[in-house]
C-alpha cells in the first residue's frame, strides 16, 4: 500500500472504532462497502467529514463519481491525492 492508502486505512479504522478490521488484512483492492471494511452510508458520511477535514477539501453527496470514488480504499486515496490541498 501507498503511505495515503495506509494513512487512510489507519483513520478509517480508528475513527469508526472497526476491531473486525486489521490494517495487516487490507490492501488498495479492500472495498469499503461490504466485505473489506464493512462501512455502510452513515459510515461514508463520516468519513467524508473526516477527509474534508484533514485534506482540505469537500467530498460532496452530489458528486456522481462517489460510487466509484468510494468503491475501494486505493480507488479513495486517489482522489484524495488528487483534491487535496493540505
């Protein structure tokens, strides 16, 4: 994993307190709906908070590119590489 994805993964575990998920068991390919991270609406919400937050830009619920934008952590840290500004 890149050192984004990795920080990404560590946020996404910590913030949403997932002790079913091991940073040893997910890669760039680990999605986060479902199996992989388990995350639901209600966790991508939070984590879209979060990013903004941290890298200084809005993941927006209108943006029509989120299903792709939030299919896999590598899929998330690529547009966050790409948007970020902090």
């Amino acid at each position: 994993m890149t050192e984004l994805e990795t920080e990404l993964a560590t946020l996404i575990i910590g913030e949403l307190n997932l002790q079913d998920v091991a940073l040893a068991d997910v890669n760039a390919d680990t999605p986060l709906y479902g199996d992989g991270f388990g995350l639901d609406s209600i966790d991508i919400l939070e984590i879209a908070l979060i990013i903004s937050k941290r890298y200084g830009f809005e993941l927006r619920s209108d943006n029509p590119d989120n299903k792709v934008i939030f299919s896999s952590l590598g899929k998330l840290a690529a547009y966050v590489e790409k948007h970020r500004t902090k």
